[in-house]
C-alpha cells in the first residue's frame, strides 16, 4: 500500500519547519510552564517531534476525540472518548492538532477545554486546510498550511492515517482522496 503514497513535504523538509516552530512557539512562552495537549493519534509523531524542539518547561497530555457525522441529516456529534487526567485550570494550554479541517473537532475540544479555565489556550496544527472550513476558526501556529487543489487529496503519514493505515511513514504523503462509502 505504501507504493500508492505520493511524497508532499519530504523528510527534512519536516523537521526543519518543526524546529522552527518550536523556536517561535518558545518565544512566546519565555519563562512560562506550558501543558501540551496532544490530539490523538494523528498528531502523535508531530507532538514527539515538536516538544523536543520546545525550548520550555512542559507536561505532556493526550485527549481523543471521536465524530460521527451523518451529513444528510446535518448532525455531527462529537465526543470525548479518552483524556489522561489534565490539570487545566490556570494552565498555559497549547494543544497539537494533526489537521484542521472542517474545524469541527476542534471547536468542540476547544469549547470543552475553555471550561476548564485555562489561563491560555493556543493551538498548534501541522496541517491546515482553511477552504475546507466550516467554522471560523484559526489556529495559532501551523507548520504546513495547504491549499487546493491539494487540500483535495487525502493527506497520510507522519502521524496521519487513512484506515489507521500510514502513520509510521516519515513524510507527509498523499493518496486520491477516498470516496465515502
Ligand atoms: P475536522 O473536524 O473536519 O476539522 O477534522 C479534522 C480531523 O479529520 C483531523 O483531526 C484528522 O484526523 C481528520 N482528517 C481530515 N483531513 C484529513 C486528511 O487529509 N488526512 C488524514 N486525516 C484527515
Ligand atoms: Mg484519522
């Protein structure tokens, strides 16, 4: 199946935008200690990478969201499935993200988070797909935005999966954007 994966941001290309990131997002947190929360599983290789290049006091954390949607019905329901006990309140959030897509994940997790009483809450994306959005959302760092036609195929590796399928690859790939079945 690998041999379908067509290369979009090569290896190094990766990591160099990752230490970047981790520069800038450290200079906006000089001398503070930041909770790192972690969308899982997608944005489970980009979180190993970034907070080794995060010049900061930090923790660690994991939340896992699911979606079920049914567009005809033009319901989405969204649920927290699985968090590790975070202590939010008063904290510096930053949560990683792998895509931000419709931006309905997000809004959700967000809207959850900010009950808890963050001092901050900033977000991290390592893809952002901004004309796929359906909710005014933006995040405060991404490391690769993408623009049509691209954002019309399906983005796997590096932590993105299709079918759980990919996530070990070290690049970021594409393959034909999956018909609903
Ligand atoms: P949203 O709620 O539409 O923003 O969905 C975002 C979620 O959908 C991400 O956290 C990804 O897990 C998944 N997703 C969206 N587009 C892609 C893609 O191109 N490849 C892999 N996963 C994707
Ligand atoms: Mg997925």
């Amino acid at each position: 199946m690998r041999d379908q994966v067509s290369v979009l941001i090569p290896e190094d290309q990766v990591a160099r935008r990752v230490a970047e990131l981790g520069e800038e997002i450290g200079r906006s947190y000089v001398g503070r200690e930041v909770t790192v929360l972690g969308l899982m599983k997608g944005s489970l290789v980009f979180m190993a990478d970034l907070i080794r290049k995060l010049p900061l006091d930090l923790t660690v954390h994991l939340v896992r969201v699911t979606s079920q949607r049914e567009q005809a019905a033009g319901r989405v329901l969204t649920e927290i499935v699985f968090s590790t006990s975070v202590p939010l309140e008063g904290r510096d959030v930053l949560l990683v993200a792998d895509i931000v897509d419709t931006g309905i994940t997000l809004s959700y997790l967000l809207a959850h988070i900010h009950e808890h009483a963050p001092a901050s809450l900033r977000v991290c994306a390592l893809v952002d797909k901004p004309e796929a959005r359906k909710i005014d959302l933006h995040p405060d760092w991404t490391a690769f935005p993408v623009h049509e036609p691209l954002a019309d195929r399906f983005l796997v590796g590096y932590g993105l999966d299709w079918m759980e399928r990919f996530r070990g690859l070290p690049f970021i790939g594409t393959i034909p954007r999956p018909q609903p079945r």
